[in-house]
C-alpha cells in the first residue's frame, strides 16, 4: 500500500506544520521492527505479575471478564491508531491529532501527560525489575546499583545508537517475550491437567468429603467462584494483615471494577504507532503492524490469564502480602506461583528461570518507554514557536535537534532519563520514612497510567471529530480544487489507501474505545466507593489497601 506523491503533498497540506525540521530523524524502520517496538512496549510484567492483585479482589471470572472487556477497549484503541497513522505519518502524532481534530491546549496537555506518563513509567519499572530479584533472596546491595543506575544508561545507549540498532533489538526482545507468554501458558496448561480432579464424576463437583477449600484450584476458583452474578462476600485479609478488617458483601459488579484500572495498565503501549510510524520506511511498513499487533497481544494476554486462573487459588496469600512476609515463593506474581507450588515443578529451576525472563521483559519494556517518551518530548520541542524567546521556548528550544550520528534526538533523550532518574532510589530510603516514599511511588506510577488511557481517550475522540468533519464537507473533498478524496471515507481512494479489518466499523470502533477509557478512569476511583478516603488514597490507592482497611 505504497502512498504515491499527490498523497504525500495532500498530507503535507493538511498537516501543515508537522514535518517541520524533523525530516532529520532517520525513516530505517520496516515492517517487524515496528510490529515488535509496540509489542516490546505493551508486554513488561502486567500479565505475568499484574493481574494477581485483580484475581484476589474480583476472583477468577472477574478476572476473565476484565481481560476480555479491557482488552477489547485496548483493540478499539489500537484499530483507531492505526487509522490515523495511515492517514498522517507525521512527528509528534499525538499531539498533531488533537491539534488539528480536538483543541489546541487539549493537545499541549495530553502530549505533556504522554510524555510524563512513559518517562515516569521507565523509572517506575527500574524499581519494578529491582523488586524482582527479591525472589532469590538476596541481601546485596548491587541490585539498586544495577538497575537504578547501570541499566538506565545501558538502555540510553541502545536508544542513542539509532532506530535502525534499536528495531532489530526490539525484534529480539519482542521475540523472547513472545515466546516467554507462550511457553509460560503451555505450563500453566500442563500444571492444570496434572492437579486438576479427574474421579469418577469428572469434574462438575470438588472431591467428596474434602469441602471446597480443599479441591484443586479449578475446582475452587470456579465450581465455587468467589464472584458470582450478583453478590461477592470478601472474607477477612489473610494472616499477617490488619485484623480489623471484617468480612464485606458488595456487588459484584464493584468487586469486578477493582480489577479494570490494573488490568488496563497492562495493555499501556497498544497506542505506539503513533510514534513509531514516522520512523517507518514507508505506509506499508507502519499499516500492516498496526492493524494486527492489539490482536496479536489480546490474544496473548488472554490464553495466559486463562492459564492463570486454573492453576492459581483465588486466596493466596502470595498474591497480597509484601515480599518480605512471604516463604518461597518470594513473588507475587500468580505465573511464579503456580509452578513454584507444582509438585513436579516447583523444585526445578523453572521458578528462577521465569522470574529471570520477567526481569528481562520488564528491561526491555522500559527501553520502550524511553523510546517513546524521548520521541514525544523531541516534537513538543519543535511545536513550541521561538517568538519571543520566552521561557518555555528558552527551555524547548535546547531539546531541538538530532545527533547527526545516529538520527536520534539524543538532548531528549536525555532529558527524559534524567526525569525521573530519583524516583526509584527513594525505594532505599531510611526505615521510618518508608510509608509516604511508598505513597509517593505509588502516586506516580498510578497517575503515569492514567495519563496514558487520557491519552487513549483523545484519540479516539480526535478519530471521532475528523469523522464528523469529513462527513460534512464530503462533498468539498471531492469538488473543485485540491484533490482532497483520499480523506473522504466513503470513497474509493480512501479504500484504497487505508487497509484495516474494521475500517468499515468506524466511528464505532473509536467510541466504543472512547467510553471504555471513560469507564476505566471511573473505575480507578473504586477503592473509595465505599470507603472514606484521604487524598493520598485517592491518588495512590490499590484494592487491596482498601479491602484490608489500612489507615
């Protein structure tokens, strides 16, 4: 689907500012390399570690359901992306499309929460992959040293050496985790047929005579689901937290929505076409990943979730508890759960095996997050005029520029690192300070989320808008003047040009992602629906704070 001179220069026009001194960036990428950067973005350790807090508060089918629904919201957004990406591959996408479709200032600010939300996420992750190593019980103190400090800049230097190095890693990285979701959901499969009750009555009922709480955990988690149609009773914490906390009835329709913001985050990255398509070769090279990677990781992230909730109880005490208060497994993640508990299994080194790849995944996701939060700092720079040399010009115009080297806008770069270079250090702050450094971090990584589903949000709503525009000047599009017909969805050059599975299903497609980012962001505020809350909760709340009834 080659886009021929006339469709560059209509562009162009449309555009008008967009390609402004940014033709300097390199355009090497192909069509893999782009397909694994928003697979290496999107799969870090959500659906390996994520969605344990979701199992234990919305139990197995809410878990389920929350995949399925969010994970549907996540297709829609990515169907609309590659929409838009086909229609204008410019720099700074993001912020061009609600430029353009939505408001100016609207996209002065999603663009900053865009950028905020990747730069803060690559600290949050560094942190992330130091946790991980808790799991072989470790007193040393290379593990802050490593990755608060070495893999940042290890992961700068990959960034600086040029999209073409960076593609073929992330095809490397991409490839790896791929197989890693496959491999651990065979596993969980596996571990499945093996514990699971095959007596005479198959499997309709628990084993006679040794209650419910003692059957496998299919037969625990679903032949008595803690969330059924109606009503969830949630029973006291588990041992080692405040005893306080009392049993709680509650819909299950708010027990379920506890679990939609985590189970969201996960699918954070579905949206980076819009910044990898510049750098793309061509239109082929950015239209074909983009209408099938949100596929491809849905299903990915389903089979595992599935896998998930046959081979771990919905009760586990891993799931909840800090690491520190836990036995082996040293891990919250319900993947390291289920084979380190298996009897055949959990001796081996598949558990260390496991939480290794995790420490790779998450690694890899963070490169991603600079990649994406170093592109959309370098075009804010550029969108911001020079007149009058004010300061945000003063401070913006210093980040213009790529190193002639490479391609790369290496001061962005930079910059974005060193954002949040001393976010994950606070991690080692003096006991006693610890509770507001962990609502600190806490704030950030779950407003850094957000930041990304608003950024969802408007673009879907920046889809919407130019439908509604092209439907009213259809007519204009293909009169007198420029020849404008490729932007008119109802004609043939349009459908010729823009390739995609659900094309003919817009605008629904981006409205339905639209109220399902709207619906996540309601439900992040579920942990104080009936509850009294500070401003810290409400900022940095986790279901579990909630149900255990921490001050």
């Amino acid at each position: 689907m080659a886009v021929d001179d006339s469709d560059e220069e209509n562009t162009n026009r449309a555009m008008p500012d967009a390609r402004r001194d940014s033709e300097k960036l390199r355009k090497s990428l192909n069509g893999v390399q782009v397909f694994f950067i928003i697979v290496s973005t999107v799969i870090g350790t959500g659906v390996f570690s994520g969605n344990g807090s979701t199992l234990a508060v919305a139990g197995p089918l809410g878990l389920l359901l929350n995949v399925v629904g969010v994970g549907l919201v996540a297709v829609c957004v990515g169907e609309t992306v590659s929409e838009l990406v086909q229609l204008w591959t410019v720099p700074n996408a993001v912020y061009y499309y609600i430029k353009q479709f939505v408001d100016t200032e609207a996209a002065w600010v999603v663009t900053g929460l865009y950028w905020y939300a990747n730069a803060a996420v690559f600290a949050v992750q560094m942190l992330g992959a130091a946790k991980l190593v808790q799991f072989w019980d470790l007193t040393a103190i290379w593990p802050p040293f490593i990755f608060y400090l070495v893999v940042p800049f290890l992961l700068l230097s990959l960034n600086l050496a040029g999209i073409s190095v960076y593609g073929w890693a992330e095809i490397i990285f991409g490839t790896l985790k791929s197989v890693l979701i496959l491999g651990v959901t065979c596993t969980l499969y596996d571990i499945s047929t093996k514990n699971g009750y095959a007596g005479p009555e198959g499997r309709k009922h628990p084993p006679a005579g040794k209650g419910n709480i003692l059957g496998t955990p299919i037969q625990y988690n679903f032949y008595n689901a803690k969330v059924p149609l109606f009503l969830v009773t949630l029973p006291p914490p588990p041992f080692g937290l405040p005893s306080s906390a009392t049993a709680l009835t509650l819909s299950a329709l708010h027990a379920r929505s506890y679990g939609i913001p985590q189970v969201a985050y996960s699918y954070i990255g579905i949206e980076s076409a819009v910044v990898a398509a510049f750098e793309s070769k061509d239109a082929q090279a950015v239209a074909r990943p983009s209408q099938y990677v949100h596929w491809f990781i849905f299903v990915l992230y389903f089979l595992c979730t599935l896998g998930i909730a046959l081979t771990v109880r919905w009760d586990d005490t891993h799931l909840t508890l800090p690491l520190a208060g836990l036995s082996h497994p040293k891990s919250n993640s319900p993947t390291i759960i289920a084979i380190a508990k298996d009897p055949r299994l959990g001796a081996t080194p598949l558990p260390g095996f496991v939480n290794g790849c995790l420490i790779m995944s998450i690694i890899s996701s963070a490169g991603a997050s600079l990649y994406l939060a170093g592109r959309t700092l370098f075009g804010l720079a550029y969108s911001v005029p020079l007149q009058g040399r004010n300061l945000a010009s003063k401070a913006f115009g210093g980040l213009r520029g790529v190193w002639e080297k490479t391609g790369v806008p290496a001061k962005a770069l930079l910059v974005t690192m060193l954002a949040f270079f001393w976010l994950p250090w606070l991690s080692e702050a003096p006991q006693g300070k610890g509770v507001a450094v962990e609502d600190a971090l806490k704030v950030l990584g779950l407003t850094a989320s957000m930041s990304c589903i608003i950024t969802w949000a408007f673009l879907c709503l920046a889809f919407i808008r130019y439908h509604i525009w092209a439907k009213k000047w259809e007519n204009s599009l293909t009169g007198d003047g420029p020849d404008l017909s490729q932007y008119d969805r109802s004609s043939k050059k349009y459908a010729d040009r823009i390739k995609g599975i659900s094309v003919a299903f817009q605008p629904w497609i981006a409205t339905t992602g639209f109220l399902g980012c709207v619906i996540v962001s309601i439900s992040a505020s579920a942990p104080w629906w009936a509850h009294p809350a500070r401003a810290q909760d409400v900022l940095a709340a986790t279901p579990w704070e909630w149900y255990c009834g921490l001050p």
